[in-house]
C-alpha cells in the first residue's frame, strides 16, 4: 500500500519558498498548536470547494496567519469571512501541513513562531453569506468561486505551495 508521499511526491517533496525564505516539507502529521501559524480551509459547500483570487492573480485556498492569541478556530472564522465572505458550518478535520524552516533570524511577526511554524491545511463545511469582507491590510480578493473538486484543484495546480495537491490529497482520503 502506497503512503500519501509516494501518491503525491511534489506535495511531500522538499521545497523552498524565496517569497518567504523557507524550506518547507509538508507532513500530514499534526504538529503542536503552538508552532502552527497560518491556517488554510478547504471548504467544502454546495456545489464543491471555495476557491479565491486576488489582485495580484493568484489562486488560493481561503486562509491566512494567525493574529496573537487567536486560536485555529478563530483564524479559520477570521479568514473565511475576510477571504470569501464565508461561515463555518461544521467541525476542522486535520489534513497536514507545510513544515516551514525559517530561514530569517526572526519571525515574519513578533508573535509567531520561529524558526520551525507550520502552515495547516484543515478541511470543514462552510456557507458562503456575504462578499468577502477584504480588509485593507489584507489580500484583496476578487473572486471567489465554487468548484467540484477535481475543477477547483485543477484550478489551483500552478499556484505556490502545491494547493492544487493539497485538494488532490483531500480527495483521496475521502474528505470531499
């Protein structure tokens, strides 16, 4: 029987991200919630999975850092609604997450773990209500979509960090 890295190598592979100067290896291994500092959702709704674009053009699932003392839970609430103007509708599900290796001496904010944070991928019901609420110091969204899984992955696959994968992965472990 395969593993999820021998399924999905790119996703698994070692990496770098220059924007942030780290070297990142996902793991679908639950880290301590203290060292996670940005959260991701694949939003499961009617009709598919919520899928956003910005103005910058890139695709991405809804998600982002974690502000202090918030929890998952309040990132997830947070984000959804600043991102694509969507509720949580059900419980988190763990999917994985990027290890992040720092390369910087300090962490990107002062509250954030540094030099090893994680950026997790969750998967939860959702209902979009409202116009994604595009805070001024976040990314300004333009769309927001909902796809079928495979179209929204698909969607995603050339963007950083291998969200189209992270999709893919979802789907074979049978959350979407």
């Amino acid at each position: 029987m395969q593993t999820w890295a021998e399924r999905f190598p790119d996703l698994f592979a070692p990496g770098y991200w220059e924007w942030g100067d780290l070297d990142v290896r996902y793991t679908v291994e639950q880290p301590p919630d203290e060292l996670i500092s940005n959260v991701h959702v694949v939003g499961r709704t009617t009709g598919g999975i919520v899928v956003c674009t910005n103005d910058l053009g890139w695709r991405f699932l809804p998600g982002g850092t974690r502000e202090p003392g918030e929890t998952i839970e309040e990132i997830v609430h947070r984000e959804l609604l600043e991102e694509a103007g969507a509720r949580l509708t059900g419980p988190l599900t763990w999917l994985g997450a990027h290890r992040a290796d720092h390369r910087r001496p300090g962490p990107y904010r002062p509250h954030l773990p540094h030099p090893v944070s994680y950026w997790a991928n969750y998967v939860a019901d959702v209902v979009i209500e409202q116009e994604p609420t595009n805070p001024e110091d976040g990314e300004q969204v333009t769309d927001v979509l909902v796809l079928p899984p495979d179209e929204a992955a698909a969607y995603l696959d050339g963007q950083p960090e291998e969200v189209g994968s992270i999709v893919r992965l979802a789907q074979a472990m049978q959350l979407v």
